[in-house]
C-alpha cells in the first residue's frame, strides 16, 4: 500500500500571561494573519469558532534528520506559542511507519522547535504581558492524506489496526488486543473514507487536506489549554509553598495587621489573576451544540484530562481563597486590638488629666 502523509509535530510554549496580538506585525520576517477555523462545510453548521483569532506565520523550512520541515507559528492571546514543524512522506506503509516513529523517539523535532522558538521570542518579546519561563507540552498528529490502492476507514481499522496502534503509541512490537481496544476507542468517521483517532499525545487523521488541517487546529487548541492549566497548577504550587513557608497558623504580629493584610492582599491577586487567565483561555473556542468537530475536542479534552486539571486547580484555588480569608481576618483583628489599646491610652490619658487637675 502506497501512502501520502506527513507527521505533524506540535510543541506548545506557554511564555507570558497574554500576548497582545495587536502589537505584532511579523515573526521570523513573515507575515501574520489570523488563523480562523476552517471547517470543512457539513449538512450541520459550524459550531467552533474563536472570537479572539490567534495570529499565525509560515517561516522558511528547516531541514530535520535530512528532511526538509515546514514550520508554522501560531501564537494565543492567553499566552501561548505553539510551533509546528511539518515532515512530508511519501512511499510505502511500513516506510510510513518506521518514519513516523523513528522522528518521533529522537531528540530533532524538540531541538528544532526550540530554536525556532527562541528566534520567535525575539520578535513578539515587546507584546508580552507578564513574561516567565516557558511551560512546553508536545502533541504529534499522523497526517494520511491519501492511500493507493483507495481505502475505507473501515477497511483501514479492520486490516491496520496493530500499524495504527503502533503508530499512536510509536512501538515497533505487536500490541495486545486489550491495548488497542483502549488506544482505538474514541475514533470518528464523517464519511466511510475518513478517519480521526485520538490519544493523549498523538492522533492519527486520515482525511482531506482542509479537514485534516481544521481538526489539526482543534487539537492544538486543546493542547494548548492542557499547557495553560499546567502553568496555572505550577503557579498555585508554587504560591502554596510560599503560604507554608510563611507559617499562616501562627499569629503574626504587626502594628495595624499590616504584614497580614499584606500578604492577604497578594494572596488575592494571585485568585483573581488565576481566575481571569482561565476564564480568558477556556472561551478562546466556543463550542455549541453536538457537531462532528465539536465532537472530536471533546474527546482531545478527555484523553488529555483537562476536566481533572481544572479540579485540581480548584480545589488548590479554594486552599488559597482559605487561607486568603484567614489572613484578612487577622489583619482585621490586628486593626481592632490596635484600635482598642488606643482607645484605653486616651482613656488613662484622660483619667491621669483629670486627676493632676483636682490635685491643682
């Protein structure tokens, strides 16, 4: 079997707390342009949208491992860059697959992406709000784009079902039954010569160039709120750390409460920051109703667990808002006690006034 593809590699920089798109003009030299979803036209309508379009540029090819990659940048108003780094193939299957997985286990692809990050960086560092050390998450699609001699999506399970599962999981042995099960359970065909396979890192998209490109962006998409929320995790972390290391149990004793006003000043800050960067990276895509595409991300959102993510950081967000409460109440409680000893040195001043006067 002859097949026409590409292994597409995603790697996703979280870098700043927002990226003011506006600002930018060009990366890299090229162009930007706003990067609208593309779906391919359904009998149902569109449901996926971004109200706020990322900005993407397409930078000269590089080469990688002896092939030349198209790269392309895509950067998120919430924060994020994500590099793609794009390797055609064409030949037979088994090549196919020995290509895939090679690229896939060698450090090139992550090599490549960071150099092509850092010359990004330079150009957008104007446009950042907020910048920190870069949170990476990686996510790579097989792309089939056409197979010769023409094959059904339910041929292609039925017959290549351990070469599609080796190709999620990048393995060269055959997998178990069970395995594969799991690996091929959330799969999605519009018509009988169409494939989509998702896993938590890697899918396989066997479909026309625009499709393959939409749902490509839709996974991308997800992928780049799986990084948000892990920058938002490492955050909260890192806050909690700092919230033990101070002691908040012990009474703190300052003129006015002032340390522990001060600390629950920052402690809200950090609530209401979090808050606002999730709010701003979970409605970056609207979704409505039941469509095909919507149907896929749900499932990307799944595999990659950013339901759990998101209690996490809730449940790291109430031990904060806690804490929060408890340091404002003793910063209040300072304020009172300060209050009340004024309160009774005016009154010692006065009766002491009174008393050197009767005596005169």
């Amino acid at each position: 079997m002859e097949v026409a593809g590409s292994l597409r590699a995603f790697f996703l920089y979280d870098i700043a707390d927002t990226i003011d798109l506006r600002r930018l003009r060009s990366v890299g030299g090229e162009g930007l342009a706003p990067a609208h979803l593309r779906l391919r036209q359904h009998s149902s309508p569109a449901y996926l949208e971004f109200p706020t379009p990322p900005l993407v540029a397409r930078l000269p090819d590089a080469p990688i491992a002896g092939r030349q990659a198209e790269r392309r940048v895509k950067l998120f108003d919430y924060g994020v860059v994500s590099v793609r780094l794009s390797i055609p193939f064409s030949g037979e299957w088994s090549g196919f697959i020995e290509f895939a997985n090679r690229l896939r286990t060698t450090t090139d692809l992550s090599a490549a992406a960071h150099r092509t990050m850092r010359e990004v960086h330079t150009d957008i560092a104007e446009a950042l709000d907020e910048p920190h050390d870069p949170l990476i998450e990686d996510y790579f699609i097989i792309e089939i784009e056409t197979l010769d001699p023409p094959t059904t999506a339910e041929t292609l399970e039925r017959e290549r079902e351990n070469d599609l599962g080796a190709l999620l999981l990048a393995e060269s042995q055959a997998l178990s039954k069970t395995n594969l099960a799991t690996l091929l359970r959330e799969r999605f065909s519009y018509f009988v010569d169409d494939l989509t396979i998702v896993q938590w890192d890697a899918a396989i998209i066997y479909d026309r160039r625009e499709s393959a490109e939409a749902i490509g962006d839709i996974l991308e998409f997800a992928n780049s709120q799986l990084v948000e929320l892990r920058t938002y995790d490492a955050l909260l972390d890192r806050e909690l750390d700092n919230i033990y290391a101070m002691q908040p149990g012990r009474r703190i004793r300052s003129l006015l409460g002032r340390r522990a006003a001060e600390q629950a000043g920052s402690l809200r800050y950090i609530i209401v920051d979090v808050l606002e960067l999730i709010d701003r990276s979970s409605n970056a895509l609207k979704i409505i109703g039941d469509a095909y595409y919507a149907r896929i991300y749900r499932a990307a959102a799944a595999r990659l667990a950013l339901e759990d993510w998101q209690r996490q950081i809730d449940r790291k967000l109430d031990s904060v808002g806690e804490i929060y409460r408890f340091l404002n109440d003793q910063a209040r409680g300072g304020r009172e006690q300060f209050l009340e000893i004024v309160v009774i040195v005016l009154i010692v001043i006065e009766v002491v006034i009174g008393v050197l006067t009767l005596r005169h």
